[in-house]
C-alpha cells in the first residue's frame, strides 16, 4: 500500500480530553489496490459500521467469519436487488443465523443511488478507524481499478468519532427504510418444524421443490377466484337451464336481463319471470371481442365483463412483508387489505399482475375447456364453437400472408428456410400457453423437464423481422391485448425469477436479448427444475436476439430458430414502402387462430399421451388445413420441427463447402476443417455442429472426430470432402432434406423423439 501518514491536532478540543477524548488523530492517505489490503483494516474489528457498493452478499459472511469481525451495520448504496445476489441455500443459512445472533444489519437503499463509501471501524481497544475515500466492497472495484483512502485513528467517544458517526446515521435515515432478509428472520421464528424452517429458506433463494414461495401462494389464491367466474360463465353457455345465473351475449351488458340472448336474436320465451327484471344488471356479461371476423354467427374471441367480481387472497399463513407490499400496491386501486385477507376488484388484481410482470394473467382450465386471459375488468374466453371452413380458410391464409413478405420483400439465400422457420416460431406461440400442463404429464424424476420445455430462441440481424414476428404472435395470443414485448434492457435475475410466482402462462417475450445477459440469467437454465404438479404456472420465454449460439448449456434448453433473412428497415430503402404496407395490411386483420387451437387443444388435450409438446399443435394445424380444403404451402413444416428440417448450421457449412470457403485435410480417424474467414467467424461454425460429431476449434480450423458421421450429416462422402466437394457441387443450394440421424438435436436423444412423429 502506497501511503502518507501524519499526525492530526485539533486545538479547539486539546484542553478538554474529558469531552473530545485526546482531541487528535492518526491520519493515513493510501492507495490501495488489491481488495485483501483494504479488508485488513477490518481484522479483528468489535464493531463496523459502513455506508459502501457491494454486489455479493457471501463478502458479508466472509467478513464476519474468516476477518473475526463481531458484527457489522451496512448500507449498501447500488444494489437494486441485492437479495436476488443470494444464489445458494448455504449462503442464505449463515445470513439468517448472523442475523438472529445480532451480527448482521444489511440495510437496502430505497431510492436513488448512495454514492458515498464510507467505514466506522471499532476496535476492541475502544480505538476507531474512521475510513472514508473511493474504496469498496464490489468485486468490480477491484478488478478493474485502485482506490484511494483516507483513515483517521482516535478514540471511541471523540467529537470527530461522533461527527463521522452521525454522517452514517443520516445515510441510514434518509435512504434505507428496509434490511435484508427482515421478512425471512420473523418467519423463521414462527416455523413449527426444522422442516418447514429450511423450506422457507429455500423459498427465498429460490430452490425450493416443494411448495410455493410467498407471493406464489397470493397468486394462487387470486387464480382461484378467476377460475371460479370462468367456471361460472361456462356453465352458463353450455347448459343455460342447469346454470345458478345466466349471461347475456350483448354489447352492453349493463342493460342486459338474466336472460340468454344469442346474437340477433330475441330472449329465450320460456324465462318470463326473470326478463321482467330488466334494471338489474348481471354479475357477468358476456361480450364480443373488437376483432371478431363476422365469418361466422358465434363468437371468435368472447368476453367476459365482469366489473363486481372481486378477487380474493389470504395472508395469515404468509410473510408479513409480502402480504404487505402485496396489499400496498392493490390498496390504491381500490383493494381492501385487513388482517388476513386481500379484497381486490378484478380490475386490480389484473393491472397488478401487468405491471409488476409486463404480462397479462393467463390459466388454462381443462375441466371448463377454457383459456383465460385477464384484461382489466374483463376475462377473455376461446371461441364458442368449433371453426367453420370458411373461418379456418381465413385465419390460415392471413398467417401465409405475414410469413410470404420474406418471399414478396425479404433479401435471403434460404427462403423456405427461413418462412418455414418463421412458422414453426407460431407453433411454438400457440403451444406455450400450454406448457403448465405437459409439465404435469411429463414429470417424473428420471425427466429432465429444462430438456423437454425449451425456451424459444430467435435469432437473427436487427432487420430480419424477428422482433415483428414476436410481437404479433402475442397479438394473435392475446386478441391484441399485448402488442409488444420486454425490452431485454429492463430485464434481469429477479424479472426472471418473479414471473414464475404470477401464476400466469401467458409467453414471457425478452426482445433484442444479448447473448451475454442471457447467459448471465442463471435461473434459465433451471427454469423448470424445482416444478411440481402443485408449483403455480409459469411462461415460456421467448427470447429475440442478434447474435449467434448461446453457451451449449443454454442451448439444450433452448428451441433455436434463425431469421437468415433482410427487409427494407430504412424509407430510402428500395422496397420500403410496399414492405410496410403490405404488411400493415397482414396486421390489421382479425385472426382469431389461437381461440380455434385452444378450443381445439383443450377438447383433444393432446399432453395426456406423454409423448409430445409442440407436436400437438402442428397436429391440429394439419387437421384446419384438411378442414379448410386449403393446401399446405412448401414451407409448412407439416412432419418435424422447422430447424430439424432446415437445419441452419448445415445449410451456413454446406455454402461454404460449395462456395470453396472450406477445405478438409484428413486426420488419423478424423478430419479437419480449414475456413478462408476470420477466427471469429469460425466459432460460430463449430458451435453449430452436434456434438456427437466431438468438434473442436483451433484458430480458423474445425477439428471433427466423427467424420462418417459429419459426411452423412452434410451430404456427401469423407472422399468428396477431401477431395474438394465444391467442384463437384451443381446445386445452388443443398437439399434440406439431407439424412439427420434421430439425436441430432443437441439435448438428448429423447428430445429428438418428442418433437418426432
């Protein structure tokens, strides 16, 4: 440690050491660079009280531990999330027990960032080290930069001693109304059981396997309550004689009776007795969505307007501070909050779960054969009936009009490629409501369900039309209820971790992910590991991205599809203008699609077989092409998923190969790649390969030690290969039907057979 030391005399307090103590100081200037020289100004310290960055809570732990210091006050002035940093269960015990002995105080700002690092060091000699400068306790502090400090020793008691002391208490007062794991310590205290104590410890951090966390138990309550009005509703369309009340299928439901009245059409005669209450407005209406098709005479996207129905949750059995917060933010929309419940308007709950999620509440009800989305004071329903041929023609057609822009405006060297893969990305949307239940049917503890739930990944270039696509896939979910995404700048840990305790499967959509923040949400890549039969429902996630492969751990849970293709994106663009109205014609055009494969799904419950996912809805895509009496186009990837098919990291090798990029040298029992492009480039190549091919990359050279194997994959022979198969190639572009053995997709062998026939 570089430093200056000196002797400070403070004259104005030197004839009164019964007040000031020996009115002076010791005083050090340093520069400190390595983080342990700085932590053994702490060693062995009685008391530390701090106002300091820190993004790791084990420094905590650490510090009170392996540092003997007694205990420890801090305000930690960055950290927005400072609980989500606690990722493992031992971490979280030794917390807890720091807190309970009286060691631990972390206290969390509650506004805007505290800046200041500053340190009250209290020794057992009633000496104090008061610390003050750029130094602090975040890992990145120390990486990247040295620090400088300032550290003036005196007694316990000094003017200076207590001056600097009230400086902390005034950060503490003015920017700190909550510590951490405040909350989890008086829960703790009312556990019954060591069991149920380690329980909630889990639930906290996040691991836990066998209840629900908290605010998961509040959501559930409240999912219950929707569900009831959703069974209610029903009843009443399917048997009006057998229903406790009745709905009207009107516009205004406010003047309706209790009468059912279909769509121009008059009352049923036989309720006289009821009809004469015509003031009364009922508990429910029933309404027409504002994109229904008018191809048919029932109703597409119903409504329920429900603006009385109110939503309950209990509180007794939950953490104090939870049912808290929870109660808080519903009060100002109008909830009642008492002792051991929350009342809250549908309204309420439904505007909560938006803006605390960036999604709507979502449920599927198999027993009621009901999807319900939840839109302010209304629940949006699947359609009524079964899709006439005519609704079927117009729904699919309008889906080929989105996909054929790539045709009609893309620039791409793989177009079926790729309008193929653009509709496999609408199977994937339609089936992720859906997951909740085949993660039921699919549990089991031999199944890793992170392999067989994946994540929907998109890539492709900032104009390839990928965020679009997404978006109107939530259109087409949501009945324009949701039009865009989450922006990928307002998402981490804890925006992952909290949309699994909403009890909402509505897809969770991250635009213009980076591959990096991807891979630094730890939660993704065991997003499904701890669920059981009684976890609330959680999304899918949907990611769109510009870059290329993610982390082989990320990408066996991911279902990886590449928009390879360019659209005009700029008005000086050729093309431009036709591009856009061509497709704001697509979509401004009512589509009920997903209502008529819910419908469908729900009748046919397609999970109960345990052998498919999004098998399912390509099934019944094929069955409202048979329907229609519409011919499937070349595109649609009718018998196996798109990127099975269209194999991207095939066709980008097979180009190069025919183009005379690539060259192959033989190897004992192997061969090697040799790429005319940058080293960078190349890595993409090697990551696109399966690993059964044991691939590995070496400057601009791939290293593959299945060559048979490798050869089959890309369509010719070893010989070709070695032999300079771009003088042989007449294609311009390879057949995408090239042979692709069962596990080639990369998460196993059983994920291969689940999104087969």
């Amino acid at each position: 440690m570089d430093e200056l030391t000196a002797n400070i005399s403070f004259d104005r307090f030197a004839d009164m050491p019964e007040f000031y103590g020996s009115g002076s100081a010791k005083y050090r200037l340093a520069m400190v660079k390595e983080r342990g020289d700085f932590l053994d100004l702490f060693e062995g310290a009685h008391h530390v009280d701090a106002v300091t960055y820190a993004e790791t809570p084990e420094l905590m732990v650490k510090m009170l531990t392996e540092y003997n210091i007694g205990s420890l006050d801090v305000l930690i002035g960055n950290a927005d999330d400072y609980a989500g940093q606690v990722n493992d269960v031992s971490t979280a015990r030794s917390l807890v027990q720091l807190r309970q002995d009286g060691r631990l105080t972390v206290r969390l700002k509650n506004r805007k960032t505290v800046h200041s690092k500053i340190y009250r060091i209290v020794m057992p000699d009633d000496t104090v080290k008061l610390v003050q400068g750029s130094a602090n306790l975040s890992r990145n502090s120390w990486e990247y930069h040295t620090n400088q400090i300032s550290v003036f020793t005196t007694d316990v008691g000094t003017e200076l001693d207590k001056e600097f002391k009230r400086f902390i208490d005034e950060y503490r007062e003015s920017y700190s109304s909550q510590t951490l794991l405040e909350g989890l310590v008086e829960a703790l205290e009312e556990a019954d059981s060591p069991e149920e104590r380690e329980n909630r410890i889990e639930y906290w951090v996040g691991t836990a396997d066998l209840d629900v966390s908290d605010t998961a138990a509040l959501n559930q309550d409240a999912v219950e309550d929707l569900k009831d009005v959703a069974d209610q509703v029903t009843a009443v369309v399917d048997d009006p004689e057998e229903a406790d009340e009745t709905v009207a299928f009107i516009e205004e439901p406010e003047n309706a009776d209790r009468t059912i009245v279909e769509p121009n059409d008059s009352a049923i005669e036989d309720d006289s007795d009821e009809t004469d209450d015509s003031d009364e407005s009922p508990d429910v209406g029933l309404v027409e969505s504002e994109h229904e098709t008018s191809l048919t005479d029932t109703l597409d996207r119903p409504r329920v307007r429900a603006p009385d129905e109110k939503i309950r949750m209990g509180t007794s059995k939950v953490d104090k501070d939870t049912a808290d917060e929870f109660g808080t933010s519903l009060r100002d929309r109008g909830a009642t909050v008492e002792d051991h419940s929350i009342t809250a308007p549908l309204s309420a709950y439904n505007k909560q779960v938006k803006e605390s999620t960036a999604i709507p509440t979502m449920s599927v009800l198999p027993d009621a054969e009901q999807v319900v989305i939840g839109e302010d004071d209304e629940m949006i329903l699947v359609a009524t009936d079964e899709p006439t041929p005519e609704v079927l023609d117009h729904c699919l057609e309008t889906i080929e009009d989105y996909i054929e822009t790539v045709e009609n405006h893309g620039y791409t060297q793989s177009e079926t490629a790729v309008m193929a893969q653009m509709y496999e990305a609408f199977l994937y949307g339609f089936w992720a409501p859906f997951a909740n239940q085949y993660a039921e049917a699919l549990s089991s503890p031999s199944r890793t369900l992170d392999n067989v739930l994946q994540h929907l990944y998109i890539e492709g270039k900032s104009d390839a039309g990928k965020d679009k696509l997404t978006e109107y896939i939530l259109r087409l979910i949501s009945d324009n209820t949701v039009i865009s995404g989450v922006d990928a700048d307002d998402v981490g840990v804890g925006e992952i971790r909290g949309i699994r305790e909403w009890d909402t499967s509505f897809p969770y959509a991250i635009i213009d992910a980076e591959k990096r923040k991807i891979q630094n949400w730890s939660p993704i890549r065991n997003y499904w590991g701890d669920w059981t039969p009684t976890s609330v429902d959680q999304p899918c996630l949907i990611f769109t991205t510009n870059d290329a492969l993610p982390k082989s751990e990320f990408r066996n849970r991911m279902k990886i599809l590449s928009m390879d293709v360019s659209f005009p994106s700029n008005p000086e663009d050729p093309g431009f203008r036709e591009a856009q109205e061509d497709l704001t014609q697509v979509l401004e055009r009512e589509n009920p699609i997903f209502s008529y494969v819910a419908r469908r799904m729900l009748t046919e419950q397609p999970w109960t077989d345990g052998n498919g996912t999004i098998e399912g809805v390509r099934r019944i895509f094929r069955e409202f092409y048979d329907e229609a009496g519409r011919e499937e186009p070349e595109y649609f990837p009718a018998d196996e998923p798109a990127e099975k098919k269209y194999d991207t990291g095939r066709l980008k090798w097979q180009r190069d190969i025919q183009g005379g990029r690539v060259t192959f040298e033989s190897e004992p029992d192997a061969i090697t790649a040799d790429f005319d492009r940058e080293e960078y480039e190349v890595y993409d190549y090697e990551k696109r390969l399966p690993k059964r091919f044991m691939s590995e990359k070496s400057s601009t050279s791939v290293y593959i030690g299945a060559p048979e194997e490798f050869a089959e994959w890309i369509g010719y022979s070893v010989d070709e290969l070695l032999n300079g198969a771009a003088e042989t190639s007449t294609d311009n572009e390879p057949s995408a039907g090239a042979k692709v053995s069962s596990d080639e997709n990369e998460s196993s062998g059983f994920l291969s057979r689940l999104f087969g026939d």
